[in-house]
C-alpha cells in the first residue's frame, strides 16, 4: 500500500511538470514589413494582434524607425527565447518580386550577396542576418492571394453605391525592372478581377506606378494609368474607382497617388488593405501551411 501511494504521489508531481512542458511553443510568426512612420507602423502591430496562433508573432519592418526598433535580428532572437525553433517569415508585402523580398532572402540565408543600394539599407536600419538561421521558413507574399482581393474588393464597396456599370482600377506601387514588373501584373490581374466579380463592377483594370523607379519610367507609368483612368470612364461614362493596392494607408496613398489621380474623373479615397481582420486569416492560413511540413 505505500509503494502504491509512493508512486501515486511521484505521479503527481510529474503531471505538471510535464503539462508545463507542453506549453513551450515550437513554432512561431515573424511578420516582416517595409516600415514607415508611426501610424503606418501601427497598422501591421495591429494585425499582429489579430492572428490567432498558439506560439507567439512578432513583427520586424525593413525601413523607417521600426527597423531600429524591431531589427530582424532581434526579433529572431526573441522568438528563439521563447523556446521556438520553427519559425515562419511572413512578408506582409503586395508582392514577392521586388528588392524587399530579396533582402529577407538574404537574411534568412537563401541568397548569398545583396544588391548595394538594398544592403546599405539594410545597415542604415541596423539590420543584420541572424546567427542562427536554422528553422526560419521564407515564405511568399501576397502575390495572387484571395485574402488581398478581397481586402480590396472591401475599399472598392465602400467608394460608390452604384456599381454595376463603373468600372474599378486596382493601382499598386510597382517595382523598378521590366521583369519584376510583367511578374507583378501575371499576380495581381486575378486579383483585380476578384475584385470586379466580389464588388460587383462591370469592368476592372491593374497598373502600377512604378514610384522607385528612375523619373523617365515612372512618368512613363503614371501617364499610362491617366490614359487607362480616361478610356475606362469614357466606356462608362462615369468616374473610375481607384482602390491602391497597397499594405497600409500612409504617404504614398494619401499624397503620390492623389497627385498622380488630380484632375482625371476618379473616386478615390486613398485607403489601402489594412486595417481588414481577412489580413489576418491570410498570415494564420500560410502560416499554419509551412509549418505544417515536417
């Protein structure tokens, strides 16, 4: 009767040591961002807050404050703290083919030399590639993602009443090459149509600014989304809905694209995907994906 007690009470104490040991999460998020003033900023922590996800998600941005911040490094490290030792990299970007998504290429050890200007950047913010690189998975962004058309498809809703016979232009920021660029319209033309069908327009269109690239091309980009802009409203015969395809609402939203939009027939109020709990979903989706594998 007492070995049995004995081994009861040894049980006991075990219990807990073990349930304890359960709660020490292997798997973690980092959602990577560009970073941007302190409202943009606020924006991508708050959909961080919104994923619903059992081990912890933190947040690095690239540029601006934030990276000082939150360097990719650190971030790392604190989830390695944690006792995680799988951790997702979520590029809360519009798309995978541009000079940011090379950069956490290289960070996460897939590329072995960065682009000058790209890896100045990367200095300037204090960030650097993390010693221990074991684990880290590199995800997609956005791309063709029905999560982003529909965030989108949200804003184009909220522009106008009627819109079974208006016509809807998803606008993005872009990237520099030629290349980059065909890669960027291939994703985000399903999109732009997702966003016709899901907001009930009769037409819908996608162009890019191209707003990091040399003068003459970016000129060259927003005298065709002007041209494009004048020929939709002409075939409808009334004011095109802007939706800009972007993560968060900040300078480029609320000033370039307006200045690029001034005096053509649009309805346009410079809201970009976020704030949308759909962005969340989107980061518990893929990321539940990758880390699923063993």
């Amino acid at each position: 009767m007492t070995s049995i007690l004995r081994l009861f009470a040894t049980l006991v104490i075990c219990v807990p040591a073990l349930h304890a040991a359960a709660q020490v999460p292997s798997n973690g998020i980092l959602l990577v961002a560009h970073g941007g003033g302190p409202d943009w900023n606020k924006q991508v922590l708050d959909l961080a807050a919104a994923v619903r996800f059992a081990g912890p998600v933190r947040v690095s941005f690239l540029m601006g404050p934030g990276a000082g911040e939150r360097p990719f490094q650190r971030e790392v490290a604190a989830l390695r703290a944690a006792g995680v030792t799988r951790v997702a990299i979520v590029p809360l970007f519009i798309s995978s083919h541009s000079e940011h998504f090379d950069q956490l290429r290289y960070l996460v050890g897939l590329r072995d030399s960065l682009d000058a200007t790209m890896m100045h950047h990367l200095h300037m913010g204090g960030i650097e590639r993390p010693a221990d690189r074991t684990g880290l998975t590199l995800l997609a962004a956005l791309d063709s993602a029905p999560e982003l058309a529909d965030a989108l498809a949200a804003r184009a809703v909220s522009l106008v009443p009627d819109r079974a016979q208006r016509a809807v232009l998803v606008l993005g920021h872009g990237p520099n090459g030629a290349e980059d660029y065909a890669r960027w319209m291939a994703a985000l033309r399903p999109v732009a149509e997702r966003v016709r069908q899901r907001a009930g327009y009769r037409l819908a269109a996608v162009e890019l600014v191209r707003d990091d690239a040399p003068p003459m091309v970016r000129a060259e980009a927003v005298a065709r989304v002007r041209e494009i802009v004048t020929w939709l409203s002409q075939l409808t015969g009334a004011p095109v809905a802007v939706v800009p395809a972007l993560v968060a609402t900040g300078a480029v939203s609320q000033v370039t694209l307006k200045k690029d939009l001034e005096g053509l027939p649009v309805e346009y109020l410079g809201n970009a995907m976020l704030p949308n709990l759909g962005m969340a979903r989107w980061v518990e989706r893929v990321a539940a994906g990758a880390l699923a594998a063993p």
